[in-house]
C-alpha cells in the first residue's frame, strides 16, 4: 500500500507538468507533491497500532491531499492508499466518515477532469470501488478478529490439554509405584516380620527351624534389595532409559526438544571412552537439563550448545548461551564458582523468592560433587554465559 501511494504520487505529479505549463501554480503542485511525500514517510509503520499520534499524522496527510486536489485535480487517485490507512487507524464511524470524504473529493476532481461535462459513470465508479473496498477491509478484519480468538482459544484448550496430562500422568505414575511397592515391598518386609517374629518365638525350643526363618528373611531381604534397585533404575531420566544408557544420544535428544522458534539448541560430542557409569550419565543428563531450563526461562538467548567430551579421566559437560550474562562475582547468596551470584536476572541465578531454586547453580554443583567433579561458570553482563561440569570416571 505505500508502494502504491507513491507511485500513484509520482504518476499524478508527472501528469500535471505534462499537461500543464510551468507557472506559479506549478511550483505550488510540486512543493505540495514534496511535503505530502515528506509526510507520509513520517506516518506509522504498517503494524503500529491505533494511537493519537496516528491519528493526527492521518488528518495532516489528508489535509494537505485535499489541498493538492483542490488544486490540482489529478491526484484524485491517491486517495486509495488513505482510504485503507484510515480504516486501519480510525474507529469504524470516524472511519466511514473519512471513506465519504474521500470519496466526495475524487468524484468532483474526477469530474473536473472529464472533457465533455458531467460523466454519469465518474459519478457512480468512485463511490461503488469505494463501498467495495471498505466492504473488504472491514470483512478481512473480523475474520482476523475471529482468527486470533480462535488462536487463543487453542492455545487455552492446549494448556489445559497439557495441565489434565500431566495431572494424570503424574496420578498414573502414583498408582504403579503404590502397586509396584504393594506386591513387593511391602508383602516382603511383612513376610520378613512374621518370619522373625517365628524365629524369636522358637529360638530356644527349636534353633534349627529359629535360623531356617532367619535364613527364609535374609533371603526375602536380598529379593525386596533388588526390586528396590529396579525401582530406581526405573526412576532414571527418561531420556536416558530410552537411549539406553547412552548419554550422547540422551543429550542430542535433549537439545532437539528444547529447540524452539526462540532458542536453538546444538549439540556436539567429542571424544570415545565407552559408556559411563549410570550415576556419572544420569548426573551430567539432569545438569543439562537444570542449565537448559534456566537458559530457557531467564537468559534471552536465540542458540545455545551443549558439548560433551570424553578425556582419558575424566568427562566434560560444557552448555553455552548467546543470551544477556551476569556478573559471577556479584555478593549475595546462591554464589558462583568465584564467590558471587547471578543476581542481575542472569541465565543461572539460583536464587528464588522462596531461596535455593530446583534448577539453580547449588543443584547442579551438588550433583558434580557428589561424584567428585567440579562444576563452574563463566560470564559477563551481555556476553552470555558458560557452565562446565568436569566428572572423573576410571
């Protein structure tokens, strides 16, 4: 639409002085022509909203139109690129009472135009396109109105969609774990309680069938051992129980799930050692996750690049970030590597308003220690962020 303003513009302005000899009248056309351009070039931007401002920059441009119009007729035609700016800044009446301006305006400077009187067809043309036009807009309007409605209300249901989910997977998982432990557990540790309940009950009067029970309960002990470490195996990150066990995959896996269209993940591994032990893998996989997630919620990144490197002694897990960074050395609670904190709003600020945060920098060091490994951080206010965890493995 502003292409055609000008052009429509320069087509009308070469029109007169074609048609017209250089006089007094002709310079005004042009300095006219000059100061419309100009003004139209300081209009708001196709997706500005409906502001004052607008507002009064539209009644300025119009203006100074109906000026030129009125004196020279043959920019009659730039009224269309005005007719759509006023029906998308004006409210509706404002806006059909501009159309029935505009639309006046071309069929009298049209008719000045005509060469043989009044033209019946130059009377009706105008305000028929006119009528069409509005017609059109306000149509494609309500249907973008209904648009984003409808958008919004996917949106509504999706979340709630997702909320019910996890609601019920969370109750799911309840219920197995309940009847998992049930059928197991605790029929186990109640069978080892009668069992020695029966030992010490017949200790002096039969010591063989007394030991027989304990034996029966070391047994059940040694079984209820192994069904506990299952259940745990079972709780290990998903991602890594799918790539079974390896930490690589589980990795690629994770960044392609946190790619979105505002942040892009990459991953990369270097290095071949065979696989890890399941603490160190499960470890490094949920430091992954605690520094994608805090990339996510609070650095402003658009990549970010998670590198996993395997040394002769030891594994590395390095996750960068493009986004707004913080000062490490800052004083405060939830310290960094050198002392500080990530207080100005930074991508690994530990600190909550609750205190220590789930996915915070004294998570994740905890996790590193607990191996042995060391975990740290380098950053700067603007120039993103990088934490690396360092883990010995044999």
């Amino acid at each position: 639409m502003h292409v055609a303003f000008f052009l429509l513009l320069a087509a009308s302005l070469a029109r007169f002085l074609l048609r017209h000899p250089w006089d007094g009248a002709a310079g005004w056309v042009v300095a006219l022509s000059a100061a419309l351009a100009g003004l139209y070039v300081l209009g708001p931007g196709a997706a500005a909203p409906a502001s004052r401002r607008g507002r009064v920059w539209l009644v300025a441009v119009v203006a100074v139109w109906m000026v030129l119009v009125v004196v020279a007729p043959s920019f009659a035609l730039c009224a269309v690129p005005l007719l759509y700016t006023g029906l998308r800044l004006l409210p509706p009446r404002a806006a059909l009472v501009l159309v029935a301006l505009l639309t006046l305006f071309v069929v009298v400077a049209l008719q000045k135009l005509a060469d043989s009187g009044v033209d019946p067809m130059l009377l009706v043309a105008p305000p028929a396109a006119a009528a069409i036009a509005t017609a059109v807009f306000v149509h494609a309007q309500r249907q973008a109105d209904r648009q984003r409605a409808l958008i919004g209300d996917l949106l509504r249901t999706r979340r709630e969609l997702a909320a019910t989910e996890r609601r019920e997977g969370t109750l799911a998982e309840r219920q197995r774990l309940s009847m998992e432990i049930h059928d197991t557990l605790a029929q186990g540790l109640s069978s080892q309680r009668m069992l020695l309940q029966a030992a010490d009950r017949t200790w002096d009067a039969d010591p063989e069938g007394a030991r027989r029970h304990v034996r029966t309960a070391a047994s059940i002990a040694e079984h209820n051992l192994a069904e506990a470490r299952r259940f745990v195996h079972d709780l290990a990150p998903a991602d890594l129980a799918a790539s079974g066990g390896d930490l690589a995959e589980a990795l690629r896996a994770l960044a392609a799930r946190e790619t979105t269209a505002a942040l892009r993940v990459r991953f990369h591994a270097e290095g071949d050692g065979g696989p890890l032990p399941d603490r160190v893998a499960s470890a490094l996989l949920r430091i992954a996750q605690g520094a994608l997630a805090n990339v996510r919620e609070h650095a402003g990144a658009a990549t970010a690049a998670v590198t996993l490197t395997r040394l002769d002694d030891q594994v590395v897990l390095d996750v960068a970030d493009d986004g707004r960074g913080f000062d490490p050395s800052g004083p405060g609670p939830g310290r960094g590597p050198a002392g500080g904190t990530a207080r100005g709003g930074g991508a690994y600020d530990p600190v909550g308003a609750g205190g220590v945060r789930g996915h915070g920098l004294p998570a994740m060091r905890a996790r590193a220690a607990a191996l042995g490994g060391t975990l740290t951080v380098e950053s700067a206010p603007g120039e993103g962020t990088v934490l690396s965890a360092s883990i010995p493995v044999p």
